[in-house]
C-alpha cells in the first residue's frame, strides 16, 4: 500500500518500526551508487545519517570524535558543567584540522614540563614556538617529540629555547608562496609538508608571523578518514546537548558558541513554552548557531518549533530502550507513526527530522529514513562501542559496559533531571533504568558495519539517497505493509537447530561474542 494511504487507513494506531515492512522496488543502479549524506540541520550536512544521543553513558569527547571520523556526529551531553562541555568540545575541533588557525604556542622561555602538559591535555606532539608565545607572534622554532620525548625526569625543567630547532633550520612555507587568488592550495601545502620529512609546516606571512599550522599526523588522520565530517577548515563537526532552562541554557551557551557547530535543546518534552520561549531567545543572541529542537512526535510541536526558529527536530518519545516514559506517563508514541507525522510536516518547511530512540538494527535505520527521517539518533547501539564513556565490564563471559536513561536516578542526580522538568521535585519517579549492554568493540568497525546494512537494503528498496527517499515520498511512491505477529516471526531466523557466528553477525556486528549476539537478537 502506498504510505500516505497506509497512514490514513491506520489513523489512531500507534506503529514502531517492527510492524511495517518496505516493498522492495525496480532497480536500475548498482551498489556505488547509494550515497548516504545527509542533513540534520538546514545548514549542517553530515556523511551518513547516523548521530549519537547526548546521553552521559554514550556521548562525550572521544565517542564525537569517532563517529565523526566515521562520517556522523556526536552530541556531547549536559551532565557536566558548561566549562568541561566546552573543553571536550574543543578537544573535538582540535582533533583533526587542515590548517590549523587557533594555535597553542608556547615562547622560548617556556619549560619542556609546558610542552608535556600540553601532549597530554590535547594530544599535540609539536609546537610552533613564537616570540613573545602568542599564537600570531613571530615564528622563531619549533619543538617535536624528537626533541623531547626522551628526556629525563630533570631535564623537563630545561627551557624550550634549549631544545626546538631552530626557524632557520625548519621548513616554513610562506603563505603567498602556497596561495592561488588569495586561497590556500591544501595540496600543494600538504606536498610541501611531506617533502619537507618534518611532522608539522608552520605557514607564516611575509614577515614571519606565524599563521597556521599543517601537521603531519592530520593528513595521516585525514586520509585514513576521508569521509569525516568536517567545517571548512576541515576541523570534525560536534554537537552538544542544552538544557531547556533558561538560566542554565544561557551559562552553557555562553561557555560553548564558539567551537561548537550545532546544539540540541535536549528535554523529553519539547512542545512547551519555555524551549520555544528559549528557540527564540538563542536566535537572537546567537543568529549562527544551528539549533535542533525537541523532542516531539506531533505534526502541530514541530510546527510551533519550525515557527520559534529550530533548524532541526528530534522525533521520539518513549521508544528508547532504556525509557519507561510510556509506563510512567502513559504518553508518547509509536516511534514509526511518529517519525512519519512529523517528517511530513517538516518536510514541508525543509527541515530535517532526526528519528531518535528505538533504533535496534539496520533494518530499523532504513525504515525511519523510509518514513522520512534525515538521521537517526543511537543511544544503546553507540553505548555498547569502546569509545563510550564508562569501564568495560565482564558478565558471564561477556563483555558489557554500562547504559542509563537520562531519566535514571543515577543520571538524573548528575544534572539531567532538567531533562524531565524535575529538578525542583523532591519526590522523582525515574522514567529510565540502568543496564548493560553487550560490547560491539570499536566505532571504527561498528559504524561502516551497521552502514552497511543500509546500504544493501537501500539498494532491494531501489532508493539511492535521503535525498531521493524525499523525493520518492514527495511523490507517495513508497510502498509498505503491516506485519503480523507471524510474518515477524518468518522475517527472524527461525526454524534452525543450531545457528553459526557468522550468519547471526548480520545483525549485532562483527565483533560479538555468540552470547551476545542472542541477547542482542532477543531484546
Ligand atoms: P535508544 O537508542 O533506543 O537506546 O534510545 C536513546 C534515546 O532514548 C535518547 O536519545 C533519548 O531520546 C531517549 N532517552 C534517554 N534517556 C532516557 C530516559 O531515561 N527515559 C526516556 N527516554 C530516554
């Protein structure tokens, strides 16, 4: 049935993303074809739709930096106070960079203890060293770990000066010596610096003030991720979390405007007064920033946040997996039924829709771009990855680490309470638990793997892009169906006596144990 008509007819239920399945469709590409760009905002394109959840047991500095490595982007969350978000958000822009604009410079005076703080707060091995320290200053050397990483414990009191080379001996190049029309030829710099046998390329002006800073461990960053997402400047895209109360949004985007390339008013609630009040409040203050709002699951809430201002809506209330919203409140929706409503209403202003919660595979990324989505959010998928915050654990001889609702005591008690509009309560009644889930090993594997998945079903379904599911829904020419109890049960291995790693891998990941793989087939 086309999906307009299979929305009216079932008008008054309530869909998750196990009841449909998607006709495939004629196919006339192959594989390469499928493209999975995308945007969550109306001005932020990201490489594949997936985003990981600003919750405090999924994202914080090393999980944005590597989903976004992988092509995605990760929402650094609120339980933490503004400085530190601000801090790991930086840690992200620093992460990667083509070149480098707002440098750490150190002058000669400095002590070699200077330069090892700095490798271990930011990772940097070499430091452009400048007259008077300032990162526009005069260049007069550079220190490498060569220079240093060897030294012994009394001989980190020396001074740079002691140990950098010195900037007659470096290889500088000169920014109009690299520059075509007033832009930067990245290859021919990048050509420069490998020649050079150096691990870094000051850029400086005419008369020797340094400018930016090429290293040689980004290029080697940048070419084994070459679909990162990045800013121009080639810097990794992060996101963070706010709070929909004014005083503490105000604080927190104060700290973190600078760096940080979108924010999302994280609240379980988002068609109220204060998030629209506040929409507006930050497009008047910070008219660049992109802003996603939410979350909802009406078409009429994200209408009234498309009017306040939002550049993106998070669609989902009560379908995450750690969430008893539902049970608590006896409120929200069926996360397919709520990610088609609101995707056809955002669809309509040209803005995207990021399907948040209720993501158990690749089947279920594909059916929320299918209903319209743009993105899908992961909590519990991205909490299992080494990256996450949090000790890996072993349980029965499996390897687990911790995940939490937002809306745990434990989560609630470090800040996110204001997620919940329970911060002033006394009495709380959590609308999320704490568990375990089984590790799926590193995001540098997990993501391309669940990606993967997409994209072969994306290719049976005939849709080539987001872009042209979009167009393709435009036109109500995506078909689809309600499954009964027995054709999800048919849709499952089934029947088998024994079932090999390898064929149940196709859905938790090439890096799980087989223990896990059934828990993770049975949740
Ligand atoms: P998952 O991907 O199914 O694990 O769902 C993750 C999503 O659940 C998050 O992005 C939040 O929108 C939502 N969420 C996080 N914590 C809670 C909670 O404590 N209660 C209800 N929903 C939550």
């Amino acid at each position: 049935m086309e999906i307009e008509e299979f929305f009216t007819k079932f008008e008054g239920s309530s869909f998750t993303y196990n009841d449909l399945i998607f006709h495939p469709s004629y196919v006339d590409f192959g594989h390469e074809v499928i493209d999975l760009k995308t945007n969550i905002t109306r001005e932020i394109e990201i490489n594949l739709p997936v985003v990981s959840s600003p919750m405090d047991t999924v994202t914080e500095d090393a999980l944005a930096i590597a989903i976004a490595l992988q092509g995605g982007i990760g929402f650094i969350h609120y339980n933490m106070s503004p400085q530190e978000q601000a801090k790991q958000i930086q840690k992200v822009k620093r992460f990667k960079s083509g070149f480098v604009s707002d440098l750490i410079t150190l002058d000669p005076s400095a002590k070699i203890w200077d330069v090892v703080a700095i490798r271990n707060e930011y990772g940097f091995t070499s430091i452009p060293i400048t007259e008077d320290g300032e990162s526009h200053g005069k260049l007069v050397g550079m220190i490498t770990k060569y220079d240093y990483s060897t030294l012994a414990d009394e001989d980190l009191e020396k001074t740079v000066q002691e140990r950098m080379t010195p900037v007659d001996n470096l290889t500088i190049a000169r920014i109009d010596e690299i520059s075509e029309n007033g832009t930067i030829d990245i290859k021919q710099a990048n050509t420069r610096l490998v020649d050079s046998h150096s691990t870094a390329l000051p850029i400086t002006d005419r008369e020797g003030h340094l400018l930016y800073f090429l290293t040689r461990s980004d290029l080697e960053k940048h070419m084994s991720c070459p679909h990162a997402t990045s800013d121009p400047s080639k810097r990794l895209l992060v996101g963070a979390a706010v709070e929909t109360w004014f005083e503490k949004a105000e604080e927190r985007l104060a700290a973190i405007h600078r760096d940080v390339d979108v924010v999302v008013f994280d609240t379980s609630q988002g068609f109220m007064s204060y998030e629209i009040d506040l929409v507006k409040w930050t497009k008047q203050h910070y008219p660049d920033l992109q802003i996603i709002g939410g979350n909802v699951v009406t078409p009429d809430a994200c209408q009234a946040l498309i009017e306040a201002g939002v550049d993106g809506i998070r669609v989902g209330m009560g379908s995450g997996s750690i969430c008893t919203t539902q049970e608590v409140g006896g409120v929200g929706r069926g996360q397919a039924t709520a990610v088609y409503e609101c995707s056809k209403k955002c669809l309509q202003y040209g803005v995207p829709v990021i399907a948040d919660g209720g993501i158990r595979k690749s089947s279920d990324i594909i059916k929320a771009l299918c209903l319209g989505a743009n993105a899908v959010m992961l909590g519990s998928l991205l909490a299992s990855t080494n990256e996450a915050p949090g000790k890996t654990h072993i349980r029965d001889g499996v390897k687990v680490k911790e995940y939490r609702g937002m809306g745990s005591m434990q989560a609630m008690s470090r800040g996110s309470s204001v997620r919940y509009g329970m911060q002033s309560q006394l009495l709380r009644v959590p609308e999320g638990v704490t568990g375990m889930v089984a590790s799926r090993g590193s995001v540098a594997e997990w993501i391309p793997f669940l990606m993967q998945g997409v994209r072969q079903g994306l290719y049976k379904l005939g849709l080539k892009s987001v872009e042209h599911i979009h167009e393709k829904l435009h036109l109500n020419q995506i078909r689809l169906e309600r499954r009964s109890e027995e054709a999800k049960r048919e849709g499952d291995i089934h029947g088998l006596y024994e079932v090999h790693m390898e064929a149940m891998a196709s859905l938790s990941g090439p890096n799980t144990s087989e223990t896990s793989i059934r828990q993770a087939i049975h949740n």
